[in-house]
C-alpha cells in the first residue's frame, strides 16, 4: 500500500525516483475500475490511448478522438482521489505541431480533470513537449516503442536501437518532461538509460531496472476472451475473464431453468 494518502503529483514521482520507491501505474478507462484501482493505491492512473484496442476492438490506437480521450478521462478523474491521472494525447494531435498540440492538451486538462498528458515522441517531438510544458500543462514522455507510429514500424516490435533511445530520452528531459514511459526496451538498455536520466522512467515490457512499471488493467485481470491473451511482457493476477464467462452461463442456466429470480428477490 501507498506510504501516503496524500495527492501524488508530478512532483512526488520525482521524490520517489530518488527515494528509490517504485511508481505504480495502471491504465482505467471508466469511473468502477478507477475507483478500484485507487483504492488500491495505485500512483498514477494513465487513460491511454490502448482504449482503442483494449475497449473499442479495433486493431490500433490510431482511431481514437480526442472527444473519446476526454470523456473516457473524465469518468477515472472522477474516481480518482489520490492518483495522479494521465490522459494519452492521441494521435494525430503531436504529429500536427506544437500549435495543435497545446490546444489538444490544454482542452483534455479543461474538460476532463486529468492532471498531466502523455506524449509519445523524442526527439521528433522535442518542440511539441516544450511547448506544452511551457503552457503549464505536465507532460508524460513516450518512448521506446510508439504504437501511434505503427503503420511505419510494421508491427509491434522491441526498440533495441539504444542511441536513438538515448536521444530521444534526453529530449523529452530537456524539454520539460517530468517522466517517461519506456516501452518494450531490453532490460539492460532500459536501466542503463534509468540510471543516466534525472527524471522517473516507468516500464511496460523493459524490465526490472525502471524506476516504476505500469500495466494494462485488462491484461493484469486476464479480462478478454482466453484466445485473445495478454502480451508476453503482462503478468496476469487473476483469469476474470473464465469467472465472468463462468457467472454468465450460471445466471442464464438459472433462467432457462426457471430458478431466476426467486420469490425472495422479486417484488
Ligand atoms: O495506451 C496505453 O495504455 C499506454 C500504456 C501501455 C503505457 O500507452
């Protein structure tokens, strides 16, 4: 459990990273599972764009609106008591500009309640997360694997490339960044690039070596048909989806067999 009840910030993920305490982040798309997820004491909950993919079905993230983006970040913000919330920036709002980007982000911060944006993007988008800091705005740096830059990876694959990962970092640093995500990274390079920079990194499918991790809500609770499964680098706790599929057939059986409802649960 969380050493304090205290609102995290920006800030407190800082002093973590040199207290040497693990961030925590989990994804949430809607008020129930970000209720749970804090009461938990989860530190950061991230609204991504994995909406796309994780709640909407669809093969990408690149789909996802803006109008989506908000309405999905206002249900968690308003379950949110002590995380931080994070609202992805989706595509194509970086690759637009600096200019559309802050107008982007300030109007996720305005209409939702998040506390902080992601960006995915080094060095590419240096100017884009510098001007979204310098309009007051926090900003979550994306690295290692971009998702939104899918159709010009091919696929889904690990970034071994550790000097472009290495500039790409320095930008998000240098322009106002106050974490990162690295994202399906070797381990080795991961720590090592954990260890040169000021600022948290958080690690999905990077190792033991960043200064936090953050998981898929749907992959962590196995909550998808069995032949959907989770990516190699999600543990998953606990297989919901067999006790969901498992209490629906319960309850349908009950129905067709008349013993739903009984006299004692109808009016
Ligand atoms: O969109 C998302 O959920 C993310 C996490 C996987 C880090 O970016």
């Amino acid at each position: 459990m969380p050493q304090t009840s205290k609102r995290v910030t920006p800030n407190s993920l800082r002093t973590m990273k040199k207290s040497g305490s693990k961030i925590v982040m989990m994804t949430a798309y809607d008020f129930p599972s970000a209720e749970l997820i804090d009461a938990a004491g989860v530190d950061v909950i991230l609204i991504g764009d994995s909406l796309g993919t994780v709640i909407q079905g669809k093969k990408t993230t690149l789909s996802v609106t803006l109008d989506e983006m908000i309405y999905h970040t206002r249900l968690v913000a308003r379950a949110a008591r002590r995380a931080l919330v994070v609202a992805d920036l989706p595509f194509p709002y970086a690759q637009l500009g600096p200019a559309d980007a802050v107008r982007a982000c300030a109007e996720i911060l305005k209409e939702s309640g998040a506390g902080a944006v992601k960006i995915e993007g080094g060095e590419k988008r240096a100017d884009v997360v510098r001007a979204v800091t310098d309009a007051g705005i926090p900003v979550m740096g994306h690295c290692g694997l971009m998702p939104q830059e899918i159709r010009k990876l091919g696929g889904y694959k690990v970034q071994r490339d550790e000097a472009a990962l290495e500039r790409d970092l320095a930008a998000v640093q240098e322009n106002g960044a106050f974490s990162v995500v690295l994202e399906c990274v070797p381990h080795e390079i991961a720590a090592r690039q954990t260890a040169r920079l000021g600022i948290p990194t958080i690690g999905i499918g990077a190792g033991k070596g960043c200064d936090g991790q953050v998981l898929v809500f749907h992959d962590l609770l196995g909550y998808h048909l069995p032949e959907n499964a989770a990516p190699k680098h999600a543990r998953t706790y606990i297989d919901l989806g067999s006790i969901i599929t498992g209490a629906v057939q319960s309850f349908a059986q009950d129905v067709r067999n008349g013993n739903f409802p009984t006299d004692a649960e109808s009016f």
